[in-house]
C-alpha cells in the first residue's frame, strides 16, 4: 500500500492529518503524515483576460520600511547584508555596504534568500516519529516534551560514562561556538561536519606551507596575472563574490590576465583570458612543471626562497628536476609549449602575480600536494604578502580575543573516537579539527564506533553526500546503529525524514550568531548575524535547543548555559568590542553589523613584523635555528617567531618559521600510516587512473551559481534558474559513441584504489541521466552538477506545481499560498518541465585522499552506455 | 527633472543572474515571467570555447512600440525618459508585450496587469539605485542622470563613448539602454513579441541563439 493510501486508510479512523498543509493546524498529540509528494492537483494557469480590470501592485515602501544588517548564508561565502523590514515581512535583502568584503552587492542566491522565511512548506513544530522510521508519521508535541526527551538521553550517556555516545553532525552552520560548547560540557569530542567534502586539502596545504591561515586573500585588484588551478569563483568559491568583484577590478581597470585550469568550461573558465582542461588530477603536474621552467630560467625571487624558505635553492631545483613540461604534457594534456609561456608570463610580473586553487585542484587523490605544488608558485614570485599577490590576515575566522567565550568555558575533553578522528588520516585534525565526514555512516555499520543520540545539522547527507542515497540512507534507517536522531531543519528534508525528533529551525534570517572569513582588505573584522524578521510559529534556532538543553543537564552541564539564550552569550562574546558610536560592542555590532578595523595597516610583509617587546618577554631562542619560542597561556612552549638578521620576527606559523616547501609534519604523518613520502610536494599518480581504458571515463562534479548544495532549491527564484542538470558530454566524445543532447544515457561508476576507503575498482552503481553534448568539457570528463535530484524540500525543490497538499485547517496567517508554487512553477515535470534533474552522489564512492581525507569528488571512473 | 540612463559593460558580467534574481524580488516578478534576464552563449569548439553573456533589461525606447501598442493608452514615457505602464489604465490585452522587439513585457497571470522594468522608479524616489545596479558585482551595469556630468552613467559614456550600441537597431525604437562589447548575434536570444521564454535559462540552450522553445508532450500548463 502507498503511503497516501496508508495514510487515507488511518485518515478514516480520524487519528492522522496528511502533508506539509497540515502543520499549521495540528494540535499537540496529534499525528501527521508527510510525505515527498507535497502538491495535489494541478490547475491551469489562468489564460490571458483582456479588458478586465487587474489588481495593482503595491511597491515596496523603502521610506517608511525599517533597516536591520545581518550576514548571508545561503553559501559560505559571508556576505554583509542590509534586511528591509515593512508591517514585520521581510521585502528586500541587499549587501551591508559597511561589509568590507562584499559592500552592496551580493550574489542571486543572497538576493533569493528573501523568500525562505515564508516558503508555505516550513516546518513549524517539533515533530516525534510515530511507526517506523524513515515512514513519515509523526506527532506534534511540545518544546517541552522535545528537550525533556533529549536531555533524557543525553543524561543517560553522561551516566553511562560514554558521552561521546553523543554526537552532533553538522553542515555549514556557523554556531560552532555553542555547539562545541555543548559537546564540551558533556564531555564528548563528536563534533562532526563535512569539511572533507569540502576545503580540506586546500586549508590543510595552506597550512603545511605557510602555517598562519587556511584560506588566502589573493590581493586581486593590485595583481596582474592570476594563475587559477580549479577555482569557479566566478560561480561557487568560498568568498566567491569577495574574490570575484576584486579579480573584474584588476582585470578591467588594472590589465590583469587570468589564466584558469578546468576540466569543465565553467563560467570562470568561460571568461578567463586563457582556458586550458588538464586530465582530472594533474593539476600538480602542471604546477610542478611551471615550477622547473621558473627554476631553470632562473628569474624569479632568489632572495624570498633562500631567506624565507626552508629549502634551499639548489635543493629545490633538485627536486623539480623530474618535473619538465614535456613529461607534465604526457600526463595533463597541456602542451610543454604552453607551460613554458605560461611560466614566463607568470613570473614576469612577479611580485604583482598570484598561483591559487580550489576544488578543481585538490578534490582528488592527490590534491593536498596538487595544491602545495600551486603555493610553492607564489613563493617563487615572492608574492607571499605583497601587494598584488598571495596574501593572508592574520586571521581568517571570529578573532577570539575580541570576541571571548563567556565564563565558565569547558575544557574540550580528552578522549577520542574513530568517528572523529579516523587514525588513518593523521593530517585531517592536524591543525584544525576538519575530520573525515564521509566515513562516518561506513564507521557506524562497521561498529567502529557507537552513538546513542545522533543531532543532524544542516547536513542534507542523503543527497550531498558520496554514497548517500545509499549508505547514507541505509545506516539513518537503522535503530540499531543510530538509535535516536535529532533533526533541526526549516523544511521537511530527506534527513528529517529518517529522524526521530524534528525541531522546525530558525532560517539564517531569523537568528544571531558572529561570521567572519578571510577579509580581502586584509584586516581583522567580524560580522554579526542578528534576526530580520522572528522565525514563524514555534520554529527555534538550534544553538537555542543546545542551550535548553544544556540547563536541563544537571549542575555540572548547566553552569556552562547561564544565559538566557544564544542571543544573551553573542551579546557577552561582544562584550570586549569597543563600543564605537554605540551604546556598548553588542550594540555596535547590531548598528553596524560588522566589525572593521580600518585603523590597522592592511596584512603586507606580516611574516616580516618584528615581535614586540611585550611578545619577547620571557621567550627563549634556539641557537640553532633562530626559532623564538615561549610558554602560551595555557603553560606549554610554542614557537612565536624567528631571529633573521639579528631582528626577532614573526615568521610563518610552521615549525620552522618559514614557507615550507618541504614539510616535516608531512613525512613524519605520512610514516604513521606507513606511506612513503619524504615530505616533497611530488605529484602522486592516481592508482585509479592509470591505464585508464579506451571505454572508461572520469565523472566530476560542481556547483551553480545559483546553488548551494541540497539548501537552496526551496528558494524558488534559484530553482527557477537551474532545477535540472544533465550530464555534460564533450562533442567530439559524443560523436563517437553516437550520444545528442537529450539522449538517455547509463552511467557506471566503479570505486577507488590505492589507500582510501574500500579500494576496490569494483562496481559502484548505475543511474540513468540525460546527456548534454558540448564543447566545453575535456574529452575523457563526464560532469553532473550537484545540488539537483531532490524528491523532498517541498514544491520549488521537487519541481511539483499545485496546492499544497492539503490536510483540514491550513492556516493561512501563519505561512500563506503562494501563487508561484501552486500555478506558475513552469518546470514541473507533469506539465512538460524538465523536473528537479538528478542526484548523482548516490552512486559516487566514498573515497577520502591518502593523509588527509579530503574526498576525492573528482576521480571517479566510469563508464557509459546508451539506452 | 533628472534624464536617467543604462549602459552594461558586457566584459565585467559574470552571467551571476543577480541583477535577475535582484529584480524579481523587488518587483515581485511571477515565477515564469521576467523583467530582467541573462542570457548564456558558448561560442567555439573545445578547447577554444568562450561563454558570453547578455543581460537584458526594458530598453527604455524612446520611441516605443509597446507605447504604440497599447489600446488604452496606458503606457508613457516620463520626462525622465523613462517608460512606464499605468496600473490602472492597464487592462492586460497584451498587446504591448506582442509589439515588443526585446521580450522586456509580460503580463502578470494573476494581477491581470502589464509589467516591466522602470529602473525601480520606487526605489529612485527612495534615493536608491534600481536593484540590478546595486548587486551588481562585476559592476556590469551602469546607471544614472545624464543631466549629471558626475554620474557614472554620464561618465561611462564620456570615456566609452564610440564603443557603445544598442540592441537591434533595426527595430527602430531608439533604445536608451546601451551596450559596451556586444557580440552580436547574441541578439537573436532576446525574443520579439512575447516575453522572454523560462526554457531558455535551460543548459541546453547554451549553444543556441534561438529565442525560444517548444514545451515538450504531456503539457497542461497553458
Ligand atoms: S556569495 Fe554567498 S554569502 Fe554572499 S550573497 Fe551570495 S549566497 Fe550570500
Ligand atoms: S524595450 Fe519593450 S517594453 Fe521597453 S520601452 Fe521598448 S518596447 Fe517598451
Ligand atoms: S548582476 Fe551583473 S554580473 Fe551578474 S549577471 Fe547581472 S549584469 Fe552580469
């Protein structure tokens, strides 16, 4: 039996109420079903009416409408916004023109995010699974019930002496603050988030090299010649739009070139003054071989790389000697000719040129030295910090010290588990705790580790993660390796439905929290996320529950949530804030809605500021190595900076104090799991690509600009743009396999080799997709945008027009109908729409790079068949 | 009176769909129906293919034929040179949108009315600049009073003055929005006589200059 008629079939007996509509008149203890399928019968659009009388719009009123500022997060880019704010609705949000980062422009998807906070498919009140998992029934019960329930079962592992039976997985949520906090008081370490699908070994090459950030602010509108190594940010980088508006300054008011390496033509690629496809993974290579013709020539900055690397120049060459462009040819495709030019153009501009990446670079296999190889460039430039070049703040996060966690702060405990920290990768918490999300639903069938009480986050890991829609989805299902699972959402998700609580969310719209990320004016500063609008019905932020819950926790737990709420503890973390124009810091922070340091000198030559002579007060120097070391806080000895020509400086935050080029830490975690590696960012070969046969092919991945993963298809003006997403086919590739545009096709994958996850080459799983044939991807690359497939998430993310599907007493005060989704979504597939395309991470493997645990998105092969 | 004016500097567009998505909100656009719209062409064979784009507002004409159109004289053209639909002169008959050569008019399935882009007049008279021109963040589109000769839009046009065009000249409707860098048979996406298609935002549209498209089988939707 269906779930509709199952639930017809109770709906008779009177004990449930069917849909989304449904919500806003269930009372406590009443039951719901809800289902994918949230539309009913479809109505034509209405035919034009000549000569009738129409119904005037009213425009919105920015003189009377009220100004709140608040942060964007409909990516993880931060942008600064300004909400306009008329009779309580939200009309408008445009970019905080105070927000050095960003000013007064944001992206479409900032622009869209408008309409998330009435989207009539909102989840409005804590729900408890009632019937199996995973089948949809639930009852709406109260907050109370909710946190008594939840602190229960924490309780009982605290009791049990297991709190790490505890864990709360995340996606982008910007309230690691309370959440680490939460999981501190209780004593477990099981803070998870998705930081391997992600930036991983970007940050951690970053780290390995230069030590003080894991993000760069390339000095874009000062540079002349950007060498881009599979950033899209024209589309989808982290600072997208920060970085973007800069590189059109440079570009166009300042004569800088771009040059961009990709597999696919993606709108960056589009618009570069260069575009070149390197077979998938050789990016290194290239970088490599640009490295040996800068050496051989011997024009680049002698003085950077013998005073501030730790390698020296002979050593260097000696190194790079392998690495010519005619062997980087053999394996990329990009001709020694071009790399040899490139090269030269690069490096003739030094020290206004900078060498950057992103995924495209290092969501392989062998991508944290792909991206290590790209770094070494801008050394070579010794563009490291000048103007126009690869440049870092201090900081590329909320600066502690002006932002300090209010008193009492829990000590981070000191046990650890598998789950979070996965002996195999001894480079992914290294330097800051990124884990290895994508093991996690393997871990917990294996039994490698357990939970008790599971928190899902933002995380749409049925559909962004590899192998979610089906391991994913097959260890949610199971009671036994996740016993309760707690879902906070602002829609009924493919998460939420294999949970056992719901907590309706508060949308970013409607919530504080502090955001910052790299300033490209290179600077301290923070932002401030402060609520436009109140969340609707009983929707709640989710640092709110932590804190709720963590007062319900008895006397040791509880001292550490002795505020009122989360609004309470951002208002005593901006405590230490000047006050500026305003009443206090707090006060500041909501006026202005960042926090900019323009009186400080912007980050140039850092590593060569001289310490203080506070800094230098009680440290000690080596001998040997000039290195500047001192007791911390907290009683332990770290290095502060280093003795270079007789001045005490700062340095780069690496254990030598310099840009490593060759890496210690590297070797020495690389021989704990019993990998060869000297330490060298030598380019590594991936096992799965060699001798790649004629018939097999790589699938990759990306983003839209107008996506973010799984979260923004409700958003129905994004979703309107891009709801589908064939798979991308090149022509000449086509031609021979007899494939056009429209064509059905089966795509095959098979999983990974060498030392990852379940090294197998077997086959992984099939899925039928459309084809699109075009010029813009390299020959042996199949790409399949993410973000699309969704079934849940309501009418815009599931392509569905109609009603909402109706149960008795839809309350149109509290969320009202909108006309859009009931008539005027175009591309629901049962008008002759394309649909809401297809998820193609269900038959992704899981497969997290050697050391590190990036996963490796963009090395699957496969192979493809017409039907 | 102010005289205000666009011109879009094709080089600096990212093909971001702000400017688009900025413009519906604000003027509470109808899923299906737009004022404002960025059209993607791939031009070249792999590996020598470039991605343009073209995003097209109402051009403002000065001599315009959705003005001629229109029945009941519901549409006028300010002293500020901007074209504007009467609400309640406006009847919904359509005929603007049938006369206009840049897809710029649709009619608004459930108010019943004509509607396009007046460079957010409100906004204007609120001391903001329309909200395509705000997000903007290749600084793509440039606005302002060409009374002004400090105004970004009068400034542009001082330094680009010779490499500025409009769009189909031919129509002979003395467009007021201009374009720097157009390629020009980009033009042929824009269509004339119904407002712009949905479907063409679709990838598989990428490579073609047809200005719209077929609904597939198993339709009900018009
Ligand atoms: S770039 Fe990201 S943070 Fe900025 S406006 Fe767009 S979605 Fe929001
Ligand atoms: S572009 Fe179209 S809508 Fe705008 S003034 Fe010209 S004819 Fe009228
Ligand atoms: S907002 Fe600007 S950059 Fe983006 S598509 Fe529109 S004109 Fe182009």
């Amino acid at each position: 039996m269906s779930k509709q008629l199952q639930a017809l079939e109770v709906n008779r007996r009177g004990a449930l109420k069917v849909g989304i509509g449904a919500l806003a008149s269930l009372a406590v203890g009443e039951t719901i079903l809800l289902h994918p399928g949230e539309a009913a019968a479809q109505p034509a659009r209405p035919p034009r009416r000549p000569n009738v009388r129409g119904t005037p719009k009213v425009p919105h009123n920015y003189k009377r409408a009220r100004k709140i500022t608040s942060v964007c997060l409909n990516c993880s880019t931060v942008c600064g916004i300004v909400g306009y704010v008329d009779n309580g609705k939200l009309i408008k949000i445009g970019g905080n023109p105070e927000d050095p980062n960003n000013g007064k422009m944001l992206c479409a998807k900032g622009q869209a995010g408008v309409v998330i906070s009435t989207y009539p498919e909102r989840l409005l009140y804590p729900l408890k699974r009632v019937g199996r998992r995973g089948q949809g029934t639930w009852r709406r019960i109260t907050w109370e019930e909710a946190y008594a329930d939840i602190a229960k079962r924490v309780r009982a592992c605290i009791d049990a002496g297991h709190p790490e039976h505890v864990a709360i997985h995340i996606g982008r949520s910007r309230l690691a603050d309370i959440m680490g906090r939460f999981l501190n008081a209780i004593g477990s370490p099981v803070l998870l988030n998705h930081r391997a699908l992600c930036s991983l070994n970007k940050r951690a090459a970053n780290y390995a090299t230069i030590g003080d950030v894991d993000w760069e602010s390339v000095d874009a509108e000062r540079c002349k010649y950007l060498l881009n190594f599979g950033s899209n940010f024209y589309e989808a980088h982290q600072g997208a739009i920060h970085f973007l508006k800069r590189v059109i300054k440079g570009r166009y008011d300042n004569g800088c070139k771009l040059v961009t390496f990709d597999v696919r033509l993606s709108n960056t690629a589009g618009r570069s003054d260069e575009w070149h496809a390197p077979f998938p993974g050789t990016e290194g290579a290239v970088a490599l071989a640009l490295a040996n013709t800068i050496v051989a020539d011997g024009n680049f900055d002698r003085d950077f790389m013998t005073t501030w690397t730790n390698t020296t120049v002979d050593a260097l060459s000696a190194f790079l000697k392998p690495y010519t462009p005619e062997w980087a040819e053999k394996l990329s495709g990009i001709s020694a000719g071009d790399i040899r030019r490139i090269a030269r153009a690069f490096i003739r501009e030094r020290p206004r040129c900078a060498a950057f990446t992103n995924r495209g670079s290092h969501a392989h296999y062998n991508g944290f030295n792909n991206d290590r190889a790209v770094i070494l460039l801008n050394a070579l430039a010794g563009s490291i910090n000048q103007p126009g070049g690869y440049c870092y703040a201090e900081s590329a996060e909320i600066p502690d010290h002006l932002f300090p966690m209010p008193a009492p702060v829990p000590a981070a405990p000191k046990i650890r588990t598998d789950l979070e920290d996965p002996p195999e990768w001894p480079l992914a918490n290294r330097w800051q705790k990124m884990r290895v999300g994508q093991i996690v639903y393997a871990y917990l069938k294996q039994k490698r580790a357990r939970l008790q009480v599971y928190f899902t986050y933002t995380l749409a890991s049925p559909t962004t993660w590899p192998e979610g829609r089906s391991l994913a989805v097959e260890v949610l299902r199971d009671e036994k390796l996740i016993p309760f699972h707690v879902c906070s959402d602002v829609v009924y998700s493919e998460t939420a439905h294999y949970a056992d609580l719901i907590l309706p969310d508060a949308t970013y719209l409607e919530r504080w929290g502090l955001d910052a990320r790299n300033n490209y004016e290179l600077r301290t500063y923070a932002t401030l996320r402060q609520p436009l609008v109140p969340p609707p019905a009983e929707c709640v932020n989710f640092a709110d529950v932590l804190i709720q819950v963590g007062k319900r926790l008895g006397p040791e737990v509880s001292r550490y949530f002795d505020f009122r709420n989360y609004e309470d503890f951002v208002r005593l973390r901006c405590r230490q804030l000047p006050k500026g124009d305003s009443a206090d810091g707090f006060a500041y922070m909501k006026r202005h809605g960042v926090y900019h340091n323009t009186s400080e000198p912007r980050s140039y030559d850092l590593f060569k500021r001289p310490l203080t002579k506070a800094q230098l007060d009680g440290s000690r120097t080596d001998p040997q190595t000039g290195i500047i070391s001192k007791r911390n806080a907290r009683g332990v000895e770290e290095a502060i900076g280093i003795t270079m020509n007789a001045q005490a400086l700062r340095g780069f935050k690496t254990p030598s104090r310099k840009f490593e080029v060759h890496s210690q830490t590297v070797a020495q975690a690389a021989a704990r799991v019993k990998i060869d590696d000297d330490g060298w960012p030598h380019y590594v070969p991936i096992p799965a690509h060699q001798n790649l046969p004629e018939d097999r092919f790589i699938l990759t991945t990306f983003k839209w600009n107008v996506h973010t993963q799984g979260r923004t298809a409700p958003q129905k003006y994004l979703t309107e743009i891009v709801h589908d997403n064939p798979m991308w086919i090149n022509a000449a590739t086509a031609r021979r396999l007899g494939i056009r545009t429209g064509d059905t096709v089966e795509v095959t994958t098979y999983r990974p080799r060498g030392r990852t996850f379940d090294p197998t080459g077997q086959r992984i799983g099939s899925a039928r997709i459309r084809a699109f044939v075009t010029e813009g991807i390299h020959p042996r690359v199949f790409a399949v945008s993410n973000s699309l497939g969704h079934l849940f998430g309501g009418r815009s993310a599931a392509a569905r027009r109609g009603p909402r599907a109706e149960g008795p007493g839809f309350d149109p005060k509290i969320l009202s109908e909108d006309a859009d989704l009931t008539t005027n979504l175009w591309w629901s597939q049962a008008d002759g729409g394309k649909g809401a395309g297809f998820n193609v991470n269900a038959i992704l493997p899981i497969q997290p790079a050697p050391i590190t645990g990036m996963q490796a998105w963009f090395d699957t092969v496969c192979s493809i068949r017409k039907v | 009176m102010p005289r205000y004016a666009m011109a879009l500097d094709l080089e600096r567009c990212t093909g971001c769909h702000a400017c688009s998505v900025a413009c519906k909100v604000e003027n509470q656009v109808p899923l299906g129906n737009f004022r404002t719209k960025v059209y993607y062409y791939d031009e070249g064979r792999f590996p020598q293919t470039r991605r343009l784009f073209l995003p097209v507002v109402c051009m403002q004409c000065a001599d315009a034929p959705c003005l001629r159109a229109c029945p009941n004289k519901a549409i006028s053209r300010g002293n500020d040179l901007i074209v504007r639909i009467d609400q309640n002169a406006c009847r919904g008959n359509g005929a603007c949108e049938d006369a206009c050569p840049y897809g710029a008019i649709y009619v608004d399935p459930q108010r019943n009315l004509a509607d396009k882009c007046d460079f957010c007049s409100h906004r204007l008279e609120a001391g903001m600049e329309p909200a395509c021109v705000e997000t903007c963040p290749g600084g793509t589109i440039i606005f302002g009073d060409l009374n002004d000769p400090k105004s970004p839009i009068s400034q542009f046009q001082a330094t680009h003055r010779r490499e500025l065009t409009v769009l189909k000249p031919e129509e002979k409707a003395d467009p007021q929005v201009q374009y720097r860098g157009l390629t020009r048979e980009l033009e042929r996406k824009v269509p004339k006589g119904r407002n712009h298609d949905p479907r063409s935002y679709e990838i598989e549209t990428w490579a073609t200059l047809e200005a719209s498209f077929d609904r597939p089988e198993g339709g009900s939707h018009e």
